[in-house]
C-alpha cells in the first residue's frame, strides 16, 4: 500500500468515526451497515443537504439514528460543513 492509499484510508477512517458520532452510532455499526451519500438539491439546483443511504439492514439501529426513514437519513449543511471540519478537510 502506497503512503497516499495509506493517508486516504486514514482520513476515510476517521470521516466515518466523526460521521457515526453524529449518527449516534459506534463507528463498528456504521461500518456493518455500509452507506453511500449524495447531495440533496432543491428545484433552484443548490445543494440543501446530504443523503445518507445505508446498505445494510437498518431494522436494529432505527432507534438509534435520529430522521432515519427506508434506510437513509438528510444530513444538515451545518453537519455536514461540522464532519468536513472535524477530519480537516474542505472538500465536498
């Protein structure tokens, strides 16, 4: 593994560690579930929030995952600008 996979894989670590915190799950359980996110934007094409769609079966952590419905969730530009601070970057 080179030094950029290996820095790469340190940021996505550490990205979903703060992305499961906001999730109010542990960092394990978002790694079972697996997950996938896209902007959500409006009629005027600017982007409102992000969609967070998970993979794996939910049923067992619906109530530990605040707005979750059909297994995704909308993530507020404020938490996503605060996950995107957290692991020290600024890209979208």
């Amino acid at each position: 593994m080179s030094t950029d996979e290996r820095y790469l894989e340190l940021q996505k670590e550490k990205f979903d560690r703060a992305l499961a915190k906001i999730l109010g799950l542990a960092y394990e359980e978002l790694c079972e579930l697996g997950y996938s996110m896209e902007d959500y934007t409006g009629h005027d094409d600017q982007v409102h929030s992000k969609i967070i769609r998970f993979q794996g079966d939910c049923n067992k952590y619906c109530n530990g995952i605040p707005g979750l419905k059909s297994n995704q969730i909308f993530l507020s530009l404020e938490d996503w600008y605060r996950l995107q601070n957290s692991v020290g970057n600024s890209d979208d």
